[in-house]
C-alpha cells in the first residue's frame, strides 16, 4: 500500500471517528438538557416540600386533640375517597414521580365551619387550602350552610411518605364532602386527581401517569383526570452503539393513558377527563 492509499485511509478513519464523537456529543448534550431539566423540578419540587414539612407541626398539634375526640362535636356522617399522589424518586437520569394511594375520610361533626386534617402514619401533604375551597364548593353545590360543621380529614396512608401535591386532592376532597352532606359513599374503586377552584372548576395537575398507575395496581376501574391530561409524556432510554462506546439517552413519547394501562395489564380501567365537580358526580353516581 503506497503513501497516497494510507493517507486516503487514515483521513477517512479520522472522518467517521470525528463524525461519532460529533453524534455522542450532541447526544450527551441533549440528556445532559434533560438531566438538568429535571433537577430544576426536582429543586422546586424540594422547595414545595419544605413548605409542607413546616405546617406538618400544625397538623400534629392538632392531632391528639381529633384522636381523643377532645372539644368535637357530635359525629353526624362521614365519607371516604381514594386519593392519588406523587413523591419524588431520584435516579442516575434525574428525578421522576411515582405514585403513591392514600386514602381520605372527611368527618362532619356539629360545629362552626372548623377544619381539622390529621394524618395516619406521618404523611407530608398540604391539604389545609384544598379542604377550604372543597368545603366553599361543596357547600355552594348542595345549597347547604357550611359554617354549621367540622370537617376532621383524615389522610391514611400505608407507610409514612412525603408527597409533593396536596392540591390535587382538592377534586376527591370536594366529592367526599358532598357525597356526607348527602348520606352517600363514593365506590371504592374510583379514583381521581385534580385541583379544584372557587368556582367548581377542575385545575390541572403533575405525574398524572404515575397516579394512573398506582390506582390501577390497587384496582380502579375509574379513574378521572383534569381536562387536557388524559395523555401524558414518558421517558424512554435509548441506546446507540458505535465502534467505541454505547451512547445513552432519553427520549420523550406522548402516550395515551388508559391505552398505556392496558399495555400494562390493566384492561378494565377507564380515563376520563371531567372539567368541573359536577361533571365528576355524573360520572360516579350516574345521575
């Protein structure tokens, strides 16, 4: 082989190799985009939960006080809803939401328009505002004097989680306020998430996907979402293999959510998107 032929070779090497460091580069590049896309969330998510962790002191003063039953008034009926929030999971592509079941009884007791939330195990979840517009809204829907009950909610858990998103147990609160005001129970295997606003509303929420999941582990076969959220976005590892290493990346996909549970197993479990409260209640009660 002359001079000319190994020069040729050498400088066709030194092409391809530049064009694969080029490719890891931009690669590694966008997941290192992603990664601190994430961590970003992942620092206001933090800065959320110090929010929270600070009123868990308010909860647990007033805890031995509901426990005991000490200075409430008469029990007059309760209602219990399942709740679907999110805690943060930490990983080597950044930080992700998994899904965590709580459940939720609202306690009317004769009183003066008080609310009480107390947690079972230690739970950290702000709900103090969403029980207030649950009980405006509730209220308002069923024409009834608020200020004429307690509301003692209790969060139960089955192990003690820090979540990031009370306000989205503000649709579920609201419901299981109106389902005791009118001696009903909501089925136990409805499940839901969204904010809820002054005027019946329903705001939109996080880690949508995560929550479906979870409730269809724990068998929902209804499972409603915020208008807009019955599709979510999931992160998918990428591989690509060159000559000298294997480059690693993700990649965003839209997926629709009950499609996606039934990819998963979970064949009987339906998505629904409902825009305000009353919408919710068809769809649960059927009237």
């Amino acid at each position: 082989m002359d001079a000319r032929s190994i020069l040729a070779l050498s400088l066709g090497f030194n092409v391809v190799l530049a064009l694969l460091i080029a490719m890891a580069v931009t690669e590694n590049y966008m997941l290192t985009r992603k990664v601190s896309d994430l961590t970003n969330e992942l620092k206001a998510l933090k800065e959320s939960l110090n929010i929270t962790q600070t009123q868990l002191e308010y909860y647990r003063s007033i805890s031995r006080q509901i426990e005991a039953d000490d200075g409430l008034g008469i029990l007059l009926a309760s209602s219990t809803v399942n709740v679907v929030a999110v805690r943060i999971v930490e990983s080597s592509y950044g930080a992700s939401y998994e899904g965590v079941v709580l459940k939720v009884r609202v306690d009317l007791r004769a009183g003066r328009g008080d609310i009480y939330v107390n947690t079972n195990p230690r739970i950290g979840i702000d709900l103090q505002s969403s029980v207030r517009t649950a009980v405006d809204v509730a209220g308002r829907l069923v024409n009834v004097n608020v200020s004429r009950y307690d509301y003692v909610v209790y969060v139960i858990g089955e192990r003690e989680v820090d979540v990031v998103d009370g306000p989205s147990a503000g649709l579920a609160i609201t419901l299981a306020i109106i389902s005791a005001l009118e001696g009903k129970q909501l089925p136990s295997d409805v499940y839901m998430t969204g904010t809820i606003n002054l005027d019946g509303s329903v705001g939109q929420v996080g880690g949508v996907l995560a929550k479906a999941l979870a409730a269809a582990e724990h068998g929902a076969k209804l499972f409603l979402v915020p208008p807009g959220q019955s599709k979510d976005i999931v992160w998918e590892v990428r591989e690509e293999r060159t000559f000298i290493f294997t480059v690693r990346y993700l990649v965003p996909r839209q997926v629709d959510i009950e499609s996606y549970l039934k990819g998963r197993g979970y064949s009987n479990v339906k998505v629904v998107e409902v825009s305000s409260v009353d919408q919710a209640l068809k769809l649960v009660y059927g009237s």
